[in-house]
C-alpha cells in the first residue's frame, strides 16, 4: 500500500467537501456510463461516497468502495447505510477483488501513478464487454490546475486529453466515449 498516500487522504478526509453543487454533472456522467442493473460495480477511490447515491441508483446488485484512505472509508460508511456497498480499505492495485462488470474512477484517476499496473490491475478484474469509467465532475484544466503545485502535486500525475489517457488502456480497452470539456471529463472504456 502506498502509505503516503494513504496519510494524505488521511488527513483530508475531515474536511472533505463532496461539492453539492457538481450534483447534476454527476448525473449526467452516471447517465453516460449506462452501467446494467444487478450488476458489481467498484467505485475506485471512493473517497467519502460522493458517487454513492448516483451509482446505486442504477440499481447495482453489489457496490464495492475501494479507497487506500481508511479515514475517508469511514466517513463514506457514515454517511451510507445501503446494505449493497461493501468497503475496502486498500489500495486497488493490491486488493483482493471478484470479477466486476464494471469499473468507476471517478475523480481519483490523476493519483494512480503507474497507469501500466492500473490497466493490468483492470483488466483482471473486467471480463469482456464489460465496462471501465474514468470521469471528472469538473474539466482537464481545473483538475490538473488543483494539483499543480500544490501538496498533491508529488502525489498525482496531470491529466491529458481524453484520447490520449484512454491510449493508455489500448492493450486491454476499446474507447467508447471520449469527453473532454470545460464542464466534465469523461471516457468509457470496453474491455476486449
């Protein structure tokens, strides 16, 4: 586990802000993700459980909320009483998953630093046709902005555009969808 991750999200996990106001975009990338009822779906980095209430709408049979910050788990547990998730306190690249029909990284993407292991990681936990979701509520450039310089800095890598991120995957993932604007950023994924 990387523990220096592992404390910074620690130590951030109290004053957390799971922006009310981003709500709609939330929405709307949960729309675009199309994710099947009765499915397993991780919610990787799931830091307190911002997607929490859009994902189980769709109805999964199973949520699993995958964090290294066992801090920010416990604040997501708080504030979710829903029976369907299951939290785990790791890091994804170490944990002991089932099969998933689907994959979310939402807002969490820039902090996984070798995207190798990441995809390799992905594509044992994803069979074929099923799904692997990168998404940002808000744009490239304010994301990369926030960890510019800052204490994250040494702690994630900057975003690229969308087609250029989703390359990355191409050993295991076909890209279908690509957004990359000033309002969201978002790419959905198939594994091969």
């Amino acid at each position: 586990m990387n523990q220096d991750m592992a404390a910074y999200f620690d130590r951030l996990a109290p004053e957390w802000d799971n922006a009310p106001s981003e709500f709609d975009t939330r929405e709307k990338l949960i729309s675009l993700m199309e994710l099947q009822p009765n499915s397993v779906i991780a919610d990787i980095g799931c830091g307190k459980g911002v997607m929490f209430q859009h994902l189980l709408k769709t109805g999964p049979a199973k949520l699993l909320a995958v964090d290294i910050s066992g801090e920010m788990l416990r604040s997501a547990q708080r504030l979710c009483g829903d029976g369907r998730v299951e939290y785990i306190n790791d890091d994804f690249l170490d944990a002991s998953l089932p099969l998933l029909d689907a994959a979310v990284i939402f807002n969490a993407y820039p902090h996984f630093l070798d995207k190798e292991a990441l995809q390799e990681k992905l594509a044992q936990v994803l069979r074929k046709d099923d799904v692997l979701i990168i998404a940002h509520s808000v744009g490239k450039a304010e994301i990369n902005g926030t960890h510019r310089g800052g204490s994250a800095s040494n702690l994630s890598v900057p975003l690229e555009d969308a087609e250029s991120e989703a390359g990355k995957f191409q050993q295991f993932f076909s890209p279908e969808i690509l957004i990359d604007s000033d309002e969201m950023y978002f790419i959905k994924m198939i594994r091969r």
